[in-house]
C-alpha cells in the first residue's frame, strides 16, 4: 500500500477524528497531525490515540504536512482557506494536497475561488457518505468509513496525482471511492441526506413548539424514533448546510412540496387507488434501497486486506492483515446473514412457492415498453425482480406496486423510456442485465447497467458480442463484466446468430434488441431453449417466428408494435424444485405445489426427478396466460441415481444444485455432463456444491462440465434420527458464496442430515425466493435465520 508521510487534519469532530484514526490504523501515512480552534478537542484526540501530534496553530501543522483534510463546517471552509493563502504550500514533491469532508460542493469551489482566484489543481472535493447523530472527537471510530460510500468530485484542471494519494487514503479507510460531477453531487446529496435532516429537524421542533403535545413525545412509537434520529445531530453543521447548499436543499424541498400535496389531496379526495400507488411505490423503492444497502455491507468480504482497517481507536500499530479484516468483520455482525437447519423432518401441506422469477422480469420490461395499461398478478417481490421494476421507474415509467403480487404499468410505447438519472442498479440480476443490455442498446441515450459484487463478476460478453455485431457500442471491465456503459443512438441491423449454448437470455437479449433494429434478427440454439419471452411477447401482441426442431430458430423483425395485456405469472418451478426435492428425499413426506409452471423449456427437473424415481403427479393442468400450469403432488421414495440426459440440461440448468441433493441421497451413481454454464452464475456452482456436498460426507467428484455423484445407496429405516429415517449427510458448516440456491439446497440436504447443517452468507436468498425460511418451517422443515456470524463471515 502506497503511503504518505505526513496527514494535518483540520477540525477533529466526528468526521476529521474518524479520518485520522482510520489513516492512522492502517498506517498508510507516517504521522498524523491534527488541529482544532477547541483546544479541549485537540487534547481529546492525542489522549485518544488519533492524532500523533496536536498543533498549537494551523500554520504550524501547514509546515509539516505532505496532505491537508478540512474537515470543518462549510461556513468555516472560507477563513480556512484564507489563513492557508498566507503560508506556503509548497511541499517537496510540488504543492501540498488538499481535501475536505464537506457535504456542498459548491459551497467549497465558491470559497476557493474568492480565495485564490481559481480553483486549485491540488485542491481536491471530497464527501464521505458516512456519519452519527453523535457528534465530537469522542465519537469518532476508525472504522465509521468502512464500505461506506466516499464521492469525490474532481475538476478538469485537478491533478491526477492529488487524486490519486486523496483516493488512496480514503481505501485505506476502507471506503468505496467513486468520482462525481461537483454540481450533480450537491443535487444528489441535497435530495438523499440534505433534505431527510431538515424533514426531521422541521417535524421535531413543530412538535415540541406546542405545549400541548408533550404526549406525543412520552408515547411516541418507533415510528417518530427512528424518523427523527437524525434530528439530534449537530445543528451547526446542519445550518452551515443549508445555507452553503441552498439553490439545491430549496429544490429539493419545492419537489417533495409538491409530492406532499399529491398525498395530501389524495387523503382530502379519499382516493384509494392514488394512496395505494403511493404507499407501494415508496415501499418498492424502500426495499430495492435496502438490497443495494445489503450488498455494500457485502463488500468487506471482498476488500484487499490493505484497504480494511482496525475498528479501535488508540495505539498505532498496524494489526496483522487477518487480525485487522477480523475485527472489521466483528464490527459488521448486523449486514450478515446464515441458515442453522436441524436435522430430520417431513414436508406436508400446499404450498404455493413465489411468483415466476423470469417471467416477473419479462413482464416489466414489455409492460413498459407497450401501448396502454399493463396488469400483473402473481409478481415475484423478491430483490431481483424488484430491481428490474425499480430500473424502469428511474427511466419515467409509471407503475405502481407491488401490492400483494400485483403491479399496474402505464406503459410508455417502444420510444418513451427517459435517460435515467444515474446508473441502473440490478442488484444481483443477471437475468435483467442481459435481457436489459437488448433494450438499452437501441435507445436514444447513453445509460449504464451496474449491479452488486457478485453480478459485476460474472460475465457478459455473451450478449455483448453478438450485440455489437449488430451495431451497439458497449463497454465493460476486465473480462467483458459489469458495469456495462452502453452508448445510446446506436442504430442496430437484424443479423443471424447460431448461439455457442442453448441460452435463454442470450437469445431474449437478441429478440428484444431485434424489435428495434432494422430487418429480421433471427436466433438459431444448439439445444432447447426457455420461451418465456417468445410467448410473452406474442402475447403483447409482437409477431415472433418460431421454426426447426424444439423451436431452436426464432426470428423476429423490428418496427412493430407492443399494446398491453394482463399477465397472470405462475409459480416458479425452480423455487417449487427445493419443496420436490425435500419432499422425495424426507420419509413420510406428501406436498401439494399449487399453480406451479410448466413451460415444456423450463420443466426438466420435474423429468429429471421422475427419471430418478421420484413420486411426482400432476393435477389440474391448464394454460393461463400462455404459460401452462399445474398442481404437483409429491411424495416421498427411494431415489436412484442415472446418467442426466444432456437433452434435459438447458431446460433445467438452474436446478441442479438442489438435484446434486437429490443425487446424493439416491442409490447408485448420478452422472451430470453438458452443464458447463452451471460454472458461471451467480457463483461456480459446480465446485461449490461439490465442497459443499464433500464437506458433509458425500462422494461427489466435480466435473469441467459437470459432476459424478455416488449416493449413499441406502432405503429409509426405522433407526435414523428424528423422522425415523437413515441420514445421508453429516452435520458441518457450509459456505454457500453468497448464491442463494446453493443455500437453500443444502437447507434440504438437512432433512437427511446426522446433526445441524450452517449455511453462511444467506442473504441473497431474498433476491428470488422471499420468506424461504418461513414456508420451509411451516412445511415441516426446521430452519433458524441468524444475523451476523461466530465462526466467520456469513
């Protein structure tokens, strides 16, 4: 790790104290001095152990510092920068860097400019998204940064190697640095923190100017308590705020002016359906907030070791790497999640699992692009989905839900999407971003798809090649993995193009971008493929070709139109194959899996299942919307083990991980090849269940494409544990990477297990399969859901 060898902080509060110790902790500078006009501060902070030396004047620090942080209230910032006018700022590698800590921009730019008459290459903005309600050196943490969010809003005259040291010091704090136009941030901070602050200070002093209201603060609920927390920060900087941002803070507050009469018109016409919209538009966008807040906190675990500093304040040796990474994950208990899952159990009841992920997606993105008023039952609310609705409300799309499973789109036509404001966060949605990186590339602005840790690993050149020999311009990182900038204005030409693999959402991409582009875009698939969106978008009216064998050649051409439809969405059948699995494999089982979809592309688990033994009927088939559905009847046998049929592999690609289970408990051997994709989702889901699976006790061999699994080879008795049947796994911890099947599939294995099974790093278990754990335990399976870890990361 690079290092500086002095750091001044100017303003040892809340922010500058915990700036200091972080930089101090992780000893990516030699010395840290501090200076304060509060003299008591200044003693606090060496007494503390957060500064090295305390400086008697500003000029005395100036002299010995290589970087400076003002880390003062904005109407501060100006007699700041006037007292550093006088000194030198010479260092011995050129000018001294200087940074800040301030929320307004442009408060800074304005000061610096009437200070030195321009804005100084070596000065560099910064902002960290972090803070208390507590205020004072004596609540400054080391760790307050960590996986926090750091904006810093360059100029075009800044130097690149100030940016660099002011970027390489805030890593080191173990923030998530990234660059901004000045003026966007101050219009962004204004709505996203500014504007929150006054809403509760405002509510806060309402209140308590009324005598007569001293009730509502002896029984307020949680409601006014967590709403007004921030309100007891400090009012100085928040006044310093208000007036160094005022043009945006004003904006802001005009616009939620504005959406605060709508509500409250809303209440004097005793609207319903206005209400409705309004309550579950904010509660989606609520939740879609709350998975992009999981998933930073996410990111520690994958941090370099250098950039993640020790949580404790005094003391200046640096912490070995895994010691100091130990103790920031001590410090991040609440962002983390794990599955303990007893051993034995049954399953019994009717379940109906959540809506269909894939067609959840589809009809989102069509609903918005068609002519007229979309209706959706059965959405999937889980996080994924979600982050697909979420997308195109930031691109002017009016739709309001989810409520109970149904969403209502005004649909905007094929050419009324809107440039968003920022980047399309999808979360953990490989599918929306593949599908979505066709429907971008032929809009008329540039726009960019980014998503969580895990999505930005995964590979994407498998749409954006045969997209950019249509005539797209997409740029990716490393690998061709998110985020994808895509370059709007593109004019696409229809082509022909034979996929490498039989996959659904290459050849969706394709067909989405086809409405746009000029001729027929025709696909052609090795295997067959999901046709969820050719029967959706026959549905909405689109005309799709489908020839050849298992429909493998699909054609569509562009300059048609979309008209919107009613869209009843099935129940998945990939999350219906964990409830299939458990119920074969558990003695004495018998579930009923209503309203399930059994697209003939997507129902290879329930053949594979059957091939294997299992007891699996079908009830009250019909076709609704499309889409045939059914009821499943399942009951529990005696597995054995076969040789999959590579025919089956595409269409039941996602369902392996809960079939490697299945295998595992079956008699003789279960050999999967064909299955190569399985190493490129959302982890490698070969080699995963395969230390998963060998870790409890199973002889499971990993394949390049695929795995060999010889089963325990033994019926149910009487002398297992708990349902009177033999355990197939031994108890053990289980490290799922974050993908939710491989969690919920060795929360299955625990039906057959000798002791508990732990499943780490549950999280994204929402992101397609909602309340898991809760219809699992009313099924008669005996799942605990813990926050944070003991043993490690979870």
């Amino acid at each position: 790790m690079k290092t500086v060898d002095t750091l001044l902080v100017v303003g040892l509060g809340l922010i500058g104290g915990s700036f200091a110790a972080a930089v101090k902790s992780a000893g990516a500078c030699r010395q840290v001095y501090g200076y304060d006009l509060d003299k008591a501060s200044l003693e606090e902070a060496k007494a503390l152990g957060i500064i090295d030396h305390g400086c008697q004047s500003l000029a005395e620090g100036l002299a010995a510092a290589d970087v400076i942080m003002l880390a003062v209230p904005m109407l501060a910032m100006k007699p700041v920068l006037e007292e550093l006018v006088q000194c030198s700022l010479d260092g011995s590698l050129g000018k001294k860097v200087i940074t800040d800590a301030g929320s307004s921009k442009r408060a800074l730019l304005d000061a610096a400019l009437e200070v030195f008459g321009e804005m100084p290459d070596y000065l560099v903005p910064g902002h960290p998204i972090a803070g208390s309600e507590k205020s004072g050196v004596g609540a400054a943490k080391a760790n307050l940064f960590q996986a926090h969010d750091v904006i810093l809003t360059p100029l075009e005259n800044t130097d690149a190697l100030a940016l660099e040291t002011v970027k390489m010091l805030w890593e080191s704090c173990g923030a998530v640095v990234t660059d901004m136009d000045l003026y966007h941030h101050d219009e962004v901070l204004a709505k996203t923190s500014h504007l929150p602050h006054f809403l509760a200070f405002s509510l806060v002093d309402t209140l308590a100017g009324n005598p007569d209201n001293q009730d509502i603060f002896r029984f307020a609920a949680g409601g006014f308590r967590d709403f007004t927390r921030i309100a007891g920060s400090d009012p100085i900087m928040w006044h310093d705020v208000a007036l160094g941002n005022n043009q945006a803070v004003l904006e802001a507050l005009d616009e939620f002016t504005e959406g605060l009469q709508v509500l409250r018109q809303a209440i004097i016409e005793k609207d319903s359906q206005s209400l409705l919209g309004i309550f579950s538009r904010a509660q989606s966008a609520r939740q879609h907030f709350s998975s992009l807040l999981e998933s930073r906190k996410q990111r520690v675990n994958t941090l370099p070791d250098a950039s993640v500093v020790s949580g404790g304040l005094s003391g200046s040796v640096l912490l070995e790497d895994h010691e100091i990474k130990k103790e920031v994950m001590e410090g991040m208990k609440e962002s983390t999640q794990a599955f303990i899952v007893s051993p034995g159990g049954a399953i019994s009841g009717e379940l109906r699992v959540p809506g269909d992920k894939s067609i959840s997606h589809r009809s989102i993105m069509l609903g918005a692009l068609a002519e007229g008023e979309t209706v959706i039952d059965g959405f999937l609310e889980g996080e994924d989905a979600l982050a697909t609705l979420k997308a195109f409300r930031d691109m002017g799309v009016q739709i309001d839900g989810p409520y109970q499973g149904k969403v209502t789109i005004q649909g905007v036509g094929m050419h009324g999407l809107k440039q968003p404001e920022g980047p399309l966060y999808l979360g953990n949605a490989g599918t929306a971003m593949r599908l979505m990186a066709g429907l971008m590339a032929v809009q008329s602005f540039d726009v960019t798809l980014t998503g969580d840790h895990s999505l930005s690993g995964r590979p994407m050149n498998r749409v954006v090649d045969p997209l950019s020999q249509m005539g797209a311009t997409i740029e990716t990182t490393e690998g061709g993995r998110p985020p994808l900038k895509i370059k709007g204005g593109s004019r696409l030409k229809g082509i022909e193009y034979h996929l490498p693999m039989a996959s659904a959402q290459v050849q969706s991409c394709l067909l989405l971008a086809g409405m746009y582009a000029e001729g027929e875009t025709v696909t052609v698939a090795p295997g067959i493929v999901r046709d969820h969106t050719n029967r959706m978008l026959s549905g909405f009216g689109y005309p799709v070709s489908v020839s050849g064998d298992n429909g493998c050649r699909v054609a569509i051409k562009g300059g048609s139109k979309l008209t919107a439809a009613r869209i009843d969405v099935p129940s998945d059948v990939s999350s219906a194959a964990f409830f299939m699995v458990a119920a074969s494999i558990a003695e004495g089982s018998e579930v009923r899996l209503s309203h399930v979809g059994m697209n003939p592309t997507r129902s290879g688990v329930v053949e594979i299942l059957q091939l294997m033994g299992a007891d699996i009927t079908l009830e009250n088939e019909s076709v609704v919307g499309g889409e045939p559905v059914a009821d499943l009847i399942v009951r529990s046998a005696q597995l054995k083990g076969i040789d999959i049929p590579e025919r089956l592999v595409p269409i039941a690609i996602d369902e392996f991980p809960v079939l490697f289970v299945a295998a595992a408990c079956a008699e003789g051997r279960t050999l999967l090849t064909g299955a190569h994709e399985l190493r490129v989702k959302e982890s490698d889901r070969i080699q995963a269940m395969a230390d998963g699976l060998v870790a409890l006790g199973i002889d499971a061999q990993p394949l390049p494409d695929g795995m060999m699994i010889n089963g325990s080879g033994v019926s149910p008795v009487s002398s297992g544990k708990a349902s009177g049947q033999k355990p197939v796994f031994n108890g053990g911890t289980i490290d799922s990477h974050g993908d939710h099947r491989i969690a919920m599939s060795f929360a299955v294995a625990a039906l057959r297990a000798k002791d508990d099974i732990r499943i780490l790093d549950c999280a994204n278990v929402a992101t397609s399969f909602p309340d898991f754990a809760g219809l699992a335990n009313r099924a008669g399976m005996r799942i605990v859901v813990t926050e944070g870890f003991e043993d490690g990361p979870c």
